[in-house]
C-alpha cells in the first residue's frame, strides 16, 4: 500500500510538472504564420492598359503564388504615387511594372514594362516565380523544417572575410549542438549552414531583400539567424559584427521557452517570401508534433504574442538590430556616477560595494567566445534625469517580485492544482485502506 501511495504522488507531481511546462518554444512559434500574407506582388500600368494586362497576368500569378505568403495586387500609374511604396516616383509618371511589396521596404523590381506588357506565359511565369523560389531558398527551408535553425552566410569578394565567416558560424553552430539537449525542447538536428556565395545574390534576391540583407552587390559578408518558417531571429549581422559569440547568443534565443520573458518582437522577426504547400505543412507536423496551421494553435500563440513586454529601449529609442548586447539574454552594462567625496566612507577595500551576478536556472549559460562585445550605456533616461540603477546587470527572463507576470501567476495556479490533485489522491487512498481493513 506504501508503494502505491507513493506511486500516486509521484504521478501527481508528473502531472504538476508537465502542467507548468510551456507547449513551445521561441522555435516553435516561428512555424505559425499569423499573418498569411506578408507580401504583394503588385502590377503598375496606365489605367487604359491596366484591364487588359490584368487579365493576361492574374491567371499566372495566382498559380505561381498560391500557398505562398504573397497576395497579388493592381495599381494605376495614376494612384501609384499615393501609395506609399511608390511616392519616390513622383514627376516620373506615367511608369509601368511589377514589383515585390512589403511594409517598410522600398519595393522590389520583379517585371519591367516590356515584361509587364509580354504575352508569352511561360516568361511571365518564370519572372514571377523569382519571387518566391530560389535554389538556396529551397535548400535553407528543407534544413528549416527539421533542424534547430539555420545559419544564413552572404558572402562577398573577400576569399579571407568569406572563410572568417564560416569558421565563426561553424563554431557557434558546434557550440549550441552541445547546448541543445539541456534546452525546454530539445531538437534532434543541430543548427545548419546555408552559404550565399556571391555570384549567386542577385539569384537570391527576392529572399535577400525580404530579410532585410544587402542584395546589392554587398561589400561585407553578413549572416541572419533564420527559423521555423524562414523567419529571421534578431538581427542581421555585417562584417566586424560577426563573432561566434554573438551567433551563439542568437542561436539560444530559438531554443527558449516562448512564455519565458524574452522581448516578443524576437518572435515576429521578418520572414522569406516562401511557398508552404500541404507536402511542408505534414513536414512541420510531423516534426513539431503540433500543426502549426491549426486555428486553435493559432489562437493561443496570438495570444502569447500579445500580452509580451514592449521592446527593449536604450536611450529612448528602439534598440531592436541595432545594439545585440541589449536584445539578446538581457546583459547590460550601465555607468554609474559617484560623489568622491562619500566613497571614502560607504566603501572599504575589504568590502567592495559589488553587485553579484546571478544567473536564471531555467536559462543555459551561454558560452562567450572571442569576439564578444559588451557595450556600456549611459544611466540616464531620454529625459535628462539620473535613474536609480541598483544594478548593474539585468536579466529579462527573471521577474520581479512586486512585477508578477501572467505566467508567473498561472504557475503559482498550477501549483496549487497539483497540491489539490496530491490531496484528493492521498485522500481516496486512506479511505479506501481504512475501509479494507475493516
């Protein structure tokens, strides 16, 4: 009776355990596209040619695009210049072609007016299909379906810079296969290296420029982090930028828990312009265990996504690509001004005023290589006022005691649901004894 008595609590404390887990991981969350069509294939001609060149262009374009995460869309020469892709083309009116748009970018030549006006299909075809394939594309998003992450490498002219960067992106990449295990949801294949040599840029253009890399003759090498389905994890890296140390720190971001206290913004990086059809939906279900796709998935990571902190800011602006010591784990650095004249006596060479650095027990220690930069920030806010920085390292994936977060409020619930569960359990068990023996 003992042993089963232990055996119950043991299952319940399982059954608490497996509650408070989180279903996925920063990964994870990047195989659910919540918004379906991240890009427009956008077709520009004189309103008197517009019909016409519509209905020799929309047939194909809905072949070539569909499953993709690219709508197709129609503008006059004339309502062109209100659009806010366009409004650079001013007094150059009117203009024709067809072009690759997404929010934010400048747009993408796909067609230029001979090709627009072309009536041969099979050319059309070809075109528009640049715009959402390509042979490393297709390479990097087969590794993506089954590996921990991939490691984009652009190269350049520069043989030495070429080999630099691969040797750092081969480090980092051993470097987190040896971390993967201990990580929330281990991944049986470890981050992989898809190169970009550069007599092939201009054929990966389209995936390039949705990623926000250089696809104009470049003049350092850069590498982006991309996972799940082609979506890029912090930022893109360029030159002197590019350490295994900080690849090392990107890469552990992918392998967090999704509900930990990460910046949500890592998790909505930009993704590729990319065809996802039924055979990469099973692929990413059968991989994941989850169907990325399902509504009710969906749902719930829209709702993760929602209620996650704002982007971490230095110096009142947005630091999101632009200084990784702050976006990444949290480190930070921050310098503080002293009165020379109290040091003296607030401090003694015995009893340093030091502050301990603690690390997150949930959290793997990342492994810091040469290269690795540690920027100071000024303590002082957008406003001109000192802050009160009793610190001088902080760590996002901890939460404050006076700050509960919703997931340190429904551990605290899952807790108490698994004491309930071991009382109830323990409770039937001594009654059903206590009746036996009668």
């Amino acid at each position: 009776m003992r042993t089963t008595v232990f055996s119950m609590c043991v299952a319940s404390a399982l059954l608490g355990h497996l509650a408070h887990a989180c279903k996925y991981s920063v990964r994870d969350v990047a195989f659910v596209d919540l918004t379906q069509e991240s890009y427009a294939f956008l077709t520009i001609s004189s309103g008197s040619d517009l019909d016409a060149i519509k209905a020799r262009i929309q047939p194909v374009a809905t072949a070539v695009f569909l499953d993709s995460n690219i709508r197709t869309g129609w503008l006059s020469s004339e309502d062109a210049v209100n659009h806010p892709g366009f409004q650079s083309h001013q007094g150059r009116l009117p203009f024709t072609g067809a072009f690759l748009y997404r929010d934010g970018l400048k747009p993408l030549p796909l067609m230029i007016p001979d090709e627009v006006n072309d009536v041969d299909t099979n050319r059309n075809w070809s075109r528009m299909e640049r715009a959402v394939h390509s042979p490393i594309r297709q390479q990097a998003v087969e590794h993506l379906l089954s590996a921990y992450a991939v490691i984009l490498v652009v190269e350049t002219k520069d043989v030495q810079e070429n080999a630099r960067v691969r040797l750092a992106a081969q480090s980092a990449a051993a470097t987190l296969a040896k971390m993967i295990p201990e990580m929330p949801k281990p991944v049986d294949v470890p981050p992989q290296i898809v190169v970009v040599p550069y007599d092939m840029i201009q054929a990966e253009e389209a995936m390039l420029w949705g990623l926000e890399m250089t696809h104009l003759k470049p003049d350092k090498p850069q590498v982006a982090v991309l996972i799940g389905r082609g979506r890029r994890l912090g930022p893109t890296l360029k030159g002197d930028e590019i350490t295994a140390g900080k690849l090392q720190q990107i890469l552990a971001v992918a392998g967090q828990d999704c509900e930990c206290d990460l910046d949500r913004s890592w998790m909505q990086g930009p993704m590729i312009p990319v065809r996802w059809g039924p055979e990469r939906q099973q692929s990413a279900y059968n991989n994941l265990g989850f169907d990325p796709d399902n509504p009710l998935v969906k749902a719930e990571i829209s709702r993760i996504l929602a209620r996650g902190k704002n982007p971490i800011r230095v110096n009142g602006t947005d630091s999101i690509g632009s200084d990784l010591d702050m976006l990444l784990l949290g480190y930070s650095e921050e310098v503080l001004s002293f009165d020379e004249s109290t040091i003296g006596s607030s401090l003694t060479p015995a009893e340093p005023d030091a502050t301990e650095t603690t690390t997150s027990s949930g959290v793997s220690p990342i492994v810091e290589s040469e290269g690795m930069d540690k920027k100071s920030v000024s303590g002082i806010s957008k406003t001109g006022e000192s802050r009160d920085t009793s610190s001088t390292e902080t760590h996002p994936l901890s939460v404050a005691a006076d700050e509960q977060t919703p997931s340190s409020t429904r551990s605290v619930l899952f807790m108490l649901s698994g004491f309930c569960i071991f009382a109830i359990v323990g409770g039937l068990v001594v009654l059903i004894t206590g009746r036996s023996r009668k």
